[in-house]
C-alpha cells in the first residue's frame, strides 16, 4: 500500500547542476507508460533530457552548459 508507515522512505539527492540521486532500487515511470527498472544501491536520474540511457544520467549535461 502506497504511503504505509511501515515502508521505508527513500533518500533523494538534488544537485544544482547534475541528476537526481535516488536510493535504491527504484521503478521509474516514463511518461508514455513504460517502466525504467533498477536494482542497484543508488542510481542517477537525468534531470536534462540529454543521456543517451534516459531516465539514467550518463553525464551528457557535462558536455554542455544550461542556458
């Protein structure tokens, strides 16, 4: 059940110039309905739409500076 006091909350990073880091695992819905599935400890979501393994960073926003 979603919201039950018994889950654990997941810890989420917010970096100003970089991804979302996210504690996992974690199930990532897209917005045509697919799901993004992780297992791993603690995974990147790309916040600027330029990784090439959208929804997870691949440090693409390195190459080049936001307007």
């Amino acid at each position: 059940m979603p919201n039950d006091p018994s889950d654990n909350a997941r810890r989420i990073q917010m970096q100003r110039e970089g991804p979302l880091l996210v504690e996992g695992p974690v199930e990532v819905v897209l917005e045509d309905g697919t799901t993004a599935v992780s297992d791993r400890c603690m995974v990147a979501l790309c916040t600027c739409r330029r990784s090439r393994c959208y929804p997870w960073c691949d440090t693409s926003h390195r190459r080049r500076s936001r307007d």
